[in-house]
C-alpha cells in the first residue's frame, strides 16, 4: 500500500472523536471508505445517508444500496427532488452550488432527528485543486471534510479501500447525469434519460472511466484514450444504439475523458 499507514489511524482517530456520524454515501471510493471507517470506529453512532434523485444513475444508488448491505452499514435512501427546482433546472454555472446547498438541508434534517451534530463527506486532499462550487455549499454548512484533514488523496483512498477490502477500490469516478449537460442548457428527464441509457451501454460493453456529454440531441462520447480503438472499430454499432436513445448526433472526443470538461468553457 502506498498510502502512509498512519493516515488511516488518523482517520480513525479524527472520526471517533466526532462520537457520532453522518456520512454523505454515493458509493463511490471515497465515500465508501468513509462510511466503512465510520462505521467501524462509531458503530451504530454513524449513519449512512444516500440522496436519491433523478440526477443520479440508478446503477449508482441501486450499488451503493448494495454495497451498504454488504458492509453492514447503518443506511438510509433519502429521496432528493432537486429536478423539482426551476433555478437548478436551468442550469447555470453554479448548479453544483444550488445542487448542494439543497442536499445539505436534507442530510441536515435527518443529522437533527438522529442527534448527529457532525455530516461528513468524501472530499479528497487532491479535490482542492479543481473548481468545485459544491464545495463552497459544503463549507458554509459546515461539513467536515476528513480525507482533507488527515491529508489522504485520491491515490491515497483507493490504496486504503484496496486493503481494507472494498470491491469498489478501483470504480471509475461517475458524479451526476447533470454534469453531462453544458451550462445553460435546460436540464430536463429526457435528456438525463438519454444520458444513463447511453452511459449504461457503453459501460456494458466495457468501457471503463467514461462520460456522454448531450450538447442538445448530440452526443460527444469521452472515453480514456486507451478505448478509444475500440470505439473506433465499433463505431457503427455504437452510433446506432445512442441514436435509438434518442441522439441526432453521436461523435467521439478525440482528446478523451477529462472530469469537468464541460466546466473549460468557463476559463476561454
């Protein structure tokens, strides 16, 4: 493992002082970490929350759902209707921000009835150095960032997740149908639709880290470079299966998967 031993101690150690836990769960790396930590340290006194909502794969909840079981964590599924916002839904630059402002008030709801003072979530050392509007929602809400605390990055998670284990060490990173979207584009069911249908596919047929970016009824496909042959060889078959989900357009980017590419836009 390369990740410094003593990082996971410390972990351990900053969380039971906490007593007692809410952990924001997607079921991705980080958070999955941080809840099967908090779970061993805390017990019963640390809690689970998954936000459910129509931003979200169902792939996604439905694993984190099943992993949680698995762990034996102590889990909840929150329903989250943030497409029930009209300013989310217009999606302007800090949609995270409106996006994450609204979660918390929910994580915050249940922390209160549970008598849980402290929410947690799986911010990496490493996420400080990306523009991430959530955040800033994070922080006036005061949410602990742990991984940030004890200085573990992303490599850092995944090194600690493998031996302690977790299955999901390795999975891609995903975020929300919403971030396939560019800013200022309407946010609306169908196209999220068409998003997941089309990510689901593709993930099928194993591609690994990957994004369909819906730029109105075009869909511009970022896949790791080291797929793209593939995708290049199975192009046909690709095309036609994103278009009956309701693509006009289907293209690959030729300068691959990179998170928050839709966010370059904002620095040209």
């Amino acid at each position: 493992m390369n990740m410094q031993p003593d990082k996971l101690g410390e972990l351990k150690e900053r969380i039971r002082e906490k007593q007692s836990l809410l952990v924001a769960y997607s079921g991705g790396v980080d958070s999955s970490l941080l809840a099967h930590v908090a779970n061993d340290v805390l017990g019963g006194s640390a809690l689970a929350v998954v936000l459910d909502s129509r931003i979200m794969p169902r792939r996604e909840i439905e694993g984190a759902v099943a992993l949680a079981k698995s762990l034996g964590l102590n889990y909840r599924v929150a329903q989250f209707p943030v497409m029930g916002m009209e300013e989310f839904r217009q999606n302007p630059a800090l949609r995270c921000y409106i996006c994450k402002k609204s979660g918390l008030a929910i994580l915050r709801s249940i922390a209160d009835k549970e008598n849980i003072s402290c929410i947690a979530d799986g911010l990496n050392a490493g996420d400080l150095q990306d523009w991430r509007p959530g955040t800033a929602a994070s922080d006036e809400k005061g949410v602990w960032h742990p991984f940030v605390d004890v200085g573990m990055t992303k490599e850092d998670i995944r090194d600690a997740a493998r031996w302690l284990g977790l299955a999901v060490w390795n999975k891609p990173a995903s975020g929300c149908l919403a971030s396939r979207i560019p800013y200022g584009q309407a946010i609306t069911p169908e196209i999220l639709a068409m998003v997941e249908e089309s990510e689901d596919y593709l993930s099928g047929l194993g591609f690994g880290q990957l994004r369909v970016r819906a730029d109105g009824l075009s869909a511009r496909i970022e896949l790791e470079k080291k797929d793209m042959a593939r995708a290049v060889f199975m192009a046909e078959e690709i095309a036609a299966r994103l278009k009956a989900a309701g693509f006009d357009y289907v293209s690959l980017d030729l300068e691959g998967y990179r998170s928050g590419s839709l966010s370059e836009v904002l620095w040209t």
